[in-house]
C-alpha cells in the first residue's frame, strides 16, 4: 500500500527540542508521518499523512495486542498531542530495523531469502493466536465510512459488504481496467459469503517490509503500523494480503506473491482458493485509498491483480 512518504523538518526538530528532547533526530518516514527518535528509548510519530480516526481505540487495540505476550514488540501509544493541528503521538522505540527500509520493495532476488520466508511465518503464527476483541471488532478500514464488523456478526459476511460499499465508491475508475468487473464482484462477495466461519484473530493488514522489524539474525524484533486494513478476522486473511502485498513493485512481484500463497498454504493449511478470493478481496477494497481517479501505483497493481485472477479462472470466479 506503499505510496508517498513524509518529510522530516528543522521546525519539529526545533519543536521536539523545546519540549526536552534535545537529542531528537530523524529515523524514519513512512506514508502516514514522519518518525524522530527522542531519548528514553522514546520515538515520536508525526501524522501528517492521514491519522488514526479514534486514538483512544487505537490504543486499546495495541493494548489487546500486549496482552498475549508474542516473541516480538508491537506499538505502545504511551501520549498524544496536537501541535500546529498535526496529531504526534509519543512511543515506545521498538527495536531491530526493517529488511529494506524501502517502503517499495525493490528486491531483485529472484528466489525470497529464507530469512524474510522464514520470519514472515513466524509473524503470521503468532498474530493467529491473539485473539479478536471488540476494539479490533470497532476499527474501521481506511476508505470506508463504518466499522468493518458493524451489523455483521461474521468476518467474510463483513468483508463482503465492504467489498460492495467500496465497488460504489469509484467503480467505474476501476472497471476501466478490469474487464468484467461488476460480474467478479458479485462472484467475490457470494463466495465470501459462502465461506465457512472460523474463530478471529488479531488482523494486522499491512505485513509490508517497513512495517517488520528483525535483528541482525533475521529474527522478528516488531511488528509495527498496525491500522490500515487492521481487523479481527480469519487468519488466512492476513496470510493472503502479506502475501500480496510483500513484494508489490519489485521485477518478480508475482512469482513471490505465489511462492508466499503457496507457503502459507502448505505450513497453515488454508485453502488456496480462499487466500486467492482474499486477495481479490483486498484488491476490491483498496484500490482507490490513494487517489480517486486511478493514477497512483497502487490503483494499478489492484487492478493488475484482479485482471490475473480473472484470466486464470481463480478466486474472482469462484
Ligand atoms: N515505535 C517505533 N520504534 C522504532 N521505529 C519506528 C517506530 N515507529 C515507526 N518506526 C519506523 O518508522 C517507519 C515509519 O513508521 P510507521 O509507523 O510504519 O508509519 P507509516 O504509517 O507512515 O508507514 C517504520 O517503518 C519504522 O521503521
Ligand atoms: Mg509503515
């Protein structure tokens, strides 16, 4: 989901200074804000992108989280507050450093290290035993105008009907690039709704590799970012988007997307046509988070996924 990055600035440098950090200094920039390291083992997030709609939810979230203790760190919001109209929120520094700090994956191995295979099932595994709680159960998907769970008793029925509310939104960009489209979301959403229900589980949404943390060994240290698609929600949901959304942009995006599928298939034992359906599922209902009329990148590989799913009879046509 990667797209622009923030900027740093003297002006909150300057700001961080005057409240006590005269340390502070750059660390990193992602799509929603900019990232200083304070002291204290302190980082502090500046949201000029978009921020979380309701912090006090986010916080119970990242508090339902901490409480299964995970053989990595999620997110503490430890204060908030608004400076010049721009939300900062002050947090805990979470250790190791991510794979590639490119948000764009531009990694030209043809073959995915075994380090990154390897943690990203690590990760995988442990989010599927933190349960989903009400907090989870209230956030709503970036885009949409409800929560995801709202009137809906079932994770696939939920996503069902955001698959139909975001087709509503600028479906017509869409269906420009894909053929067929109108069709493939009726598919999507009967075979979402025909979907057996499974028990739920935390939903992170946005396993790309900024938003994973590792050591020097490779091992998971973090888990960060949690809010864009995040959820409670069937496992293999969160297996299919990291599969996704992995390796988006780089020369051999697609084998490494099937290479993942193929991995969490075999190692969690989801169906294959269940993860491709959410995949399809994400697709339908992101694709236009980054601009309403189809020219970013991401618009692009949405619609560049549900044309392969369609050409090859899997998910869409179920
Ligand atoms: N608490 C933290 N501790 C250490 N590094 C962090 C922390 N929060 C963010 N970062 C670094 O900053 C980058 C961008 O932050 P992130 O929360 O992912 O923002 P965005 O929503 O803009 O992607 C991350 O990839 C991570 O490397
Ligand atoms: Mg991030």
């Amino acid at each position: 989901m990667v797209e622009y990055r923030q900027r740093h600035t003297d002006e909150w440098l300057a700001h961080f200074a005057r409240r006590g950090h005269r340390s502070a200094r750059p660390l990193a920039a992602g799509v929603e804000g900019a990232v200083y390291r304070l002291d204290q083992g302190l980082v502090a997030k500046v949201w000029s992108g978009r921020p979380p709609a309701d912090l006090d939810l986010s916080r119970r979230v990242y508090a339902d989280i901490a409480r299964h203790p995970l053989s990595f760190a999620t997110p503490e919001i430890l204060d908030t507050e608004v400076h010049d109209g721009v939300l900062v929120t002050y947090e805990r520094e979470l250790t190791g450093a991510p794979f590639r700090a490119e948000p764009v994956t531009t990694s030209a191995e043809r073959d995915l290290p075994a380090a990154e295979t390897t943690a990203l099932l690590t990760v995988l595994r442990a989010l599927a035993t933190v349960p989903g709680t009400d907090a989870m159960r209230a956030l709503t998907v970036q885009g949409d105008d409800r929560p995801l769970w709202r009137g809906h008793t079932r994770f696939p029925d939920a996503l069902a009907a955001l698959v139909r509310r975001a087709a509503r939104r600028h479906g017509d960009v869409l269906a420009a690039h894909v053929p067929g489209l109108s069709a493939a979301v009726d598919r999507v959403v009967a075979s979402l709704t025909a979907l057996p229900d499974a028990p739920v589980t935390v939903i992170h949404g946005d396993l790309v590799p900024p938003n994973l943390h590792v050591d020097d060994t490779g091992r998971p240290t973090a888990v960060l970012d949690f809010g864009f698609f995040t959820t409670a929600g069937d496992p293999a949901f969160d297996a299919a988007v990291t599969a996704a959304v992995w390796d988006m942009y780089g020369p051999h995006a697609e084998s490494h997307t099937s290479t993942l599928t193929g991995l969490f298939a075999d190692e969690f034992g989801y169906p294959a046509e269940t993860l491709a359906l959410y995949q399809a599922g994400y697709a339908l209902t992101t694709y236009d988070l980054f601009s309403p009329d189809g020219s970013d990148g991401h618009f692009h590989w949405c619609a560049g996924l549900l044309r392969r799913m369609a050409s090859l009879g899997n998910g869409v046509s179920a």
